[in-house]
C-alpha cells in the first residue's frame, strides 16, 4: 500500500509537469497568473504532509531534476536542492500533534 501511494504521486508529478509545459502555452493568460511555476512545488508540499517520512524528499529531489530539464531553467540542480529543503522542512514537523489540523497544513500551502 505505501508503495502504491509513491507510485501514485509520482505520476500526479508527471502529469503536473506536463501541464506547466504545455498549458501556459496554450493559455498565455496562465503565465500571468504563475501557473507555469506553481504546480510543482504544490505537489512537492501536498507529498510531504501526505508521506511524512523520507520518501518525500526523495520524491521532491527526483521532480526538481526534473523541472530543471525544463528549458527555461538552466541551472540543474538548484530546483532539486530548493524542493528537497522545503519537503525536509515539512517532514520534520509532520510527526508533531498540530500538524495533522487542516489549519496547520494550510499555511503550509
């Protein structure tokens, strides 16, 4: 079942990236909006307060190589670091008592 869940947001992040590449372009209004950078990092957040252990950072490290391969982004590596930081963040507060109040996990958001 745990494996099941990775699997699952791995192809949710798969998906997400594709359609920061492909939907801003059908739909420049997007652009403006930041709909071209916020679907990722969304998703990193929504897998570590769901995983709460180091299958999320993992998972963060693996979406900012691959938003580096992006061609916008030229510096690879940087995504990677800044998403696995944040995800490390979330994960240490994961196991508190607060963190699981829908309050809690929507400032994160």
């Amino acid at each position: 079942m745990p494996l099941l869940i990775v699997l699952y947001l791995f192809f949710i992040g798969i998906l997400a990236l594709l359609a920061q590449m492909i939907l801003p372009v059908i739909f420049p209004a997007l652009s403006i909006v930041g709909f071209d950078s916020a679907m990722v990092p969304l998703l990193v957040i929504y897998a570590s307060l769901e995983l709460g252990d180091e299958r999320a950072p993992i998972l963060a490290g693996i979406f900012g190589l691959l938003l580096d391969l992006i061609p916008p982004h030229h510096h690879l590596g940087v995504s990677a670091l800044i998403l696995s930081a944040v995800s490390l963040m979330i994960v240490s507060q994961a196991h508190k008592p607060e963190s699981h109040h829908w309050l809690f996990r929507l400032t994160y958001v």
